[in-house]
C-alpha cells in the first residue's frame, strides 16, 4: 500500500473544496498563523468568524456569544495556540 505525504497548507492561502453539498474549510492545526478566516477569508478574527456562521454552526455561534468575556477569551486563546 502506498501512502501520501500530506502537504501543510499555507495559512495564508484559503482553499474552497467540494465534497459531495458539504464545504470543505481548512483543519484548525496552524490556527496560529493565520491572519484571516473562513473558507474565503472575509473574517479578521475569530470572533468575527464565529459570528459569521449560520446553518449548521448557528447553535455553536450562539453558545459562543453568551459566554462569559473571560471565557469567550479563554477560547478565543485556546483557539490561537494551535
């Protein structure tokens, strides 16, 4: 069986893929370096990105806007040390 080396992507470089109805955005490893977000970088942060969701992640962006300000940051940190 042969495997593939899977190439990190850029964290500058947003790539947009299919799979099926479904979007395919990028793996949160190397959140760290990125500048924007979202499959299209339109958000300038996380918080913005988070607020942008609907659909599927509508539920998750509304548990996020309720958090504490102290836990929002705590995320918001765990978030940028990947």
């Amino acid at each position: 069986m042969r495997t593939r080396a899977r190439r990190v992507p850029s964290p500058n470089r947003f790539v947009v893929g299919r799979i099926g109805r479904s979007l395919r955005t990028e793996p949160l490893i190397g959140l760290q370096f990125s500048k924007r977000f979202l499959h299209d970088g339109r958000a300038g942060s996380l918080v913005e990105a988070i607020a942008a969701h609907g659909g599927d992640g509508a539920a998750a962006r509304e548990r996020f806007l309720k958090l504490a300000p102290a836990d929002s940051a705590a995320l918001i940190s765990f978030l940028r040390s990947l």
